[in-house]
C-alpha cells in the first residue's frame, strides 16, 4: 500500500511556476524539490497519520471559527493572525505554488476559508474596534486593510523565489505560528464574556502544530540540520502558548459558568450561565446591528468626551 501511495506522489508534477512580464518565480525551488524527493522515499504510516492528522487539525480550527463567528457575530481569531494566515496560504497557492501537488490543492481550500473568515470578522468586526478605538470610527477599514497589506508584503519577502531565503517558508510558517499562538492569549482578556471563544480552536490549533514539529524533527535528525532544529524549536514555543491559552479558556468559561468543552452550565452555577447565555445573545444582536459612526458623528463624539473628562 505504502509503495502504492509513493508511486501515485511520484508521479505527480511539480507547477510550472508563475512568470508576471519579466519576472519569473523560481518555482519550484531546487531545495523543495529535494526535501519532498526525500520525504516521499522515507514515508511511513507514522508520516501519513501525522501529515493528515495536522491537515485535518488545520481544517478544523478554520471550519470552527467559521462556526462561531457566524453564531456568535464576534471576531474568533485576532485580525493579524487572520492577516497572516491568509497572506501565507494565497501566496503559496496562487503567486509562488507550493511545489508538491497534493499539499497546494489543500491550500486551495484553505484559502477559501481564509477568504469567509476574512469577509465575516470585516462584517462582525466593527463593534469590537469602536469599544477599543471609539471616536475614529473612520480608521476601521485603513487600519484593517493597512495592517494585511504590509503582512502581505512581508510574507511575500519571505518566499523561496529569493535565493539566499531557502528556508524561508519555514520560518515564515513556524514564526506566524509562535506569534498567533500569543496573540490568542492575548485577544482572549479583550472579550466581554466568551463571546467568539472556542477550547475546540485551541486543541486542534495545538494538535496542528505538534504534529508536523515532530514529524519534522523526524526528518532532521538523520541530516544534522540545525537551520531546521531551530525551525521545529518555535513549533514547541506555540505548543507552549497553546497549552497556556487551552487553560486560560478553560478557566474563563467556568468563571462564567459554562464547560469550556461543551458551552453548557457547569453544575451548581446554572443561573450564572443563564446570565451568560443572554449576554452572549445581546451582544449577538448589538454586533449584528453595529454601524461605524461618519467623521462628523466622530468629532462630536470626541468633542463630548473631552468635555466630560474637564467636567470632572
């Protein structure tokens, strides 16, 4: 079977690469081609459960905070991870293609959950910057489409089309990682009660991350990489934060009254949750309603803050 699966892989071939006038991205990448030469000869069982435990893990987070976006009308994932995300994955399925076949088309899917999520926290969003940013209204769509535009760019620096970046996807990959898995903690203190939240996001989050660290380090112990040690070292780093971000979740439901596991009230604090329940659902309604104030609306707003804060 293994031989099988090895010899449908190896037939596959690589994406031409994509040319924009002159300019032609190397693609793919000698070094790539090498590295997935090797990892189809030594795939064992234990590689295709890890490759497709951490491609499902994946897929679960995003169909997640899909999830609880739609039902909750709350961000679930801080925008600059989501800026990240998004960045990473359309660059490698669309302007420089992940070489090996398999992993880009479930990129492509990826992207397209990338592109929900990216459409439903602009709509749901704006309540959640104006209770942070009130009086500049006005900044919420620059701010946002500012802030993906220079992780773009960024990310894009980090492709393998520049030579003496061969790693580079690596590290832009592990190091995104490490700074959402922060971030979450983070975003989780700015939330009115749970709103948004999910345990599930973390777990699989974590699960998503382990599971090719260890299959990597797998790989680099024959080779003596320490480039790549020091790569699989940040995916500990998440693990770390993600472990800290599952207990701090689990901890802040039940301060509200609700398993964190099954959003249902925690025995002998059933009136606690119920509170919970109907905050959840009011902040549902005042999202969904939300409109950002005009610059007019804004000055006024602004002028009246100042005015109170001399009156005290």
């Amino acid at each position: 079977m293994l031989d099988f699966i090895r010899g449908i892989l190896d037939g596959l071939t690589s994406h031409p690469g994509v040319q924009w006038g002159k300019t032609v991205m190397e693609t793919p990448y000698d070094g790539w081609r090498m590295w997935i030469k090797d990892l189809f000869a030594n795939m064992g069982w234990g590689s295709i459960f890890l490759i497709a435990l951490s491609a499902l893990a994946w897929t679960g987070v995003y169909l997640i905070i899909i999830w609880r976006l739609h039902k909750d009308h709350a961000p679930s994932m801080p925008w600059v991870c989501l800026c990240m995300n998004f960045s990473w994955e359309f660059q490698f399925a669309f302007l420089v293609p992940y070489p090996e076949p398999v992993t880009r088309w479930g990129i492509y899917l990826w992207v397209v959950f990338d592109f929900v999520m990216y459409i439903l926290d602009l709509k749901y969003g704006k309540m959640f910057y104006h209770k942070r940013f009130a009086g500049y209204d006005w900044g919420y769509y620059p701010i946002k489409f500012g802030m993906f535009a220079i992780i773009f760019v960024t990310i894009l620096m980090m492709n393998p089309q520049w030579p003496n970046l061969p790693d580079a996807p690596m590290f832009a990959a592990y190091l995104m990682n490490a700074i959402m898995s922060i971030v979450f903690c983070v975003h989780m203190f700015s939330k009115e009660t749970v709103e948004g939240l999910s345990v599930w996001v973390a777990i699989l989050k974590c699960i998503g991350t382990l599971a090719p660290t260890a299959l990597g380090i797998i790989w680099t112990i024959p080779r003596h990489n320490e480039i790549e040690y020091f790569v699989y070292c940040l995916g500990f780093i998440c693990a770390a934060f993600d472990f800290l971000y599952i207990y701090l979740l689990i901890k802040r439901f039940a301060s509200y009254g609700i398993n964190a596991f099954t959003r249902k009230p925690l025995k002998g604090k059933e009136e606690l949750a119920a509170r919970t329940f109907a905050a959840l659902e009011d902040y549902k309604n005042r999202s969904g309603e939300f409109k950002l104030m005009s610059v007019a609306e804004c000055k006024a707003y602004r002028a009246a803050q100042v005015e109170e804060r001399l009156s005290k």
